[in-house]
C-alpha cells in the first residue's frame, strides 16, 4: 500500500523582494499552497467520514469538477 524507505529530495530557491518575478512567484507559492490544504482536506474527510482513500486522479477530477 505504502513505499517505504524512497527518499524524496527537494531544492529551495530563495528570491529577494526586489526581483522582478518576485509578486508572480509569491503569488503562484500561495495558491499552490491552498491547492496543496484542499486536497488534503478532501482526501482526510472521505477517509474519516467513509473510509475510503482517494488517490491523486480522484482528487484531481474532484478538484477539477469543482468539489
């Protein structure tokens, strides 16, 4: 059900406020964040309310559809 041991890397970018893209990337950062809260909102709610697990293409319709 669940891999375990895979190691997931990231990178951090760090942009000052007087770089010209700063406002968009700002911007952007913020909705991807609340992207981010609602589908984990509707996955944990369907879980603790049916028991079941939505994965990535069932949220992503779900969020497409406008849920």
């Amino acid at each position: 059900m669940f891999k375990v041991g895979i190691m997931q890397l990231v990178e951090r970018t760090i942009i000052k406020k007087n770089h010209p893209n700063y406002k968009s990337l700002d911007a952007l950062a913020f909705l991807s964040k609340n992207l981010y809260n609602m589908a984990n909102y509707i996955v944990r709610q369907e879980f603790i309310n049916k028991g079941n697990y939505l994965n990535y293409n069932k949220v992503q319709k779900l969020l497409q559809s406008g849920a």
